[in-house]
C-alpha cells in the first residue's frame, strides 16, 4: 500500500479517544501509521511518560515501514499514538492471536482483556 493522497490529521486527543474507545468495545481501526495505511487490532492503551502514548496493538492489515507483515496472520506492535492520522472506528471481527507478554505499555489505562463480555474470536 501506497500513502493515502488524503490523511486526516487529527489531535493527540482525538487519536487517543477513538483508540481507547476500539480497546474498550474490541473494534478494529483503519490509520495511517508513520505515512503508511494499516489495520489495527489495539489491545492495551496508556502513557510511558508523559504526553508519549503507546497502544500495543495487533495489526491484521495494511503495511508497515519498521517491520513486515507475515504472509499469513498479523504481527503484534507496539505503536506511539502520535503517528497515527487518519483514524477510523471499523465494524469488523477483532483479530488478535497468542502473544508473548506485552511490555509496550508501562501505566495501563485500558485493557481488551477487562472487557470478558465480547468474543475476540467472533468479533462480538
């Protein structure tokens, strides 16, 4: 994928309300990461310092300049909110797999994993 020829930019703030809202529901989002179109799956969302938000997410889809994807399946990353335009709440299954133990995130402020009402596998 190529960079999109309209990226909405968007406030910290904003960024960081529409992916607290995906790991709070487990809704997948559509950005624009570092200038590169990608899917995402966020999982866990909050500060290491301050004003430096990370969300250890799952990305499904899309591309990426710092590591590529598999063939099959997704790769978990560890993305700083700042990069991120162009965000978009998905109406699609959540994906996600096995993972090692995240440590993107220091101060957690949200996790899917607190949210045992929907069904990652079945995106409900």
């Amino acid at each position: 994928m190529s960079v999109p020829a309209s990226v909405t930019v968007q406030s910290l703030e904003e960024v960081h309300r529409l992916v607290y809202v995906a790991v709070a529901h487990r809704l997948p989002i559509a950005a624009v990461y570092d200038g590169v179109q990608s899917l995402f799956c966020p999982h866990v969302l909050d500060c290491n310092e301050p004003n430096q938000y990370r969300a250890f997410c799952y990305q499904y889809g899309g591309d990426s300049r710092s590591a590529p994807r598999p063939q099959a399946g997704g790769i978990w990353r560890c993305i700083a909110l700042e990069k991120l335009n162009s965000v978009e709440l998905l109406d699609g299954p959540w994906q996600t797999e096995p993972h090692a133990r995240q440590r993107c995130v220091k101060h957690v402020e949200v996790d899917a994993e607190d949210h045992p009402d929907r069904d990652p596998q079945n995106g409900q």
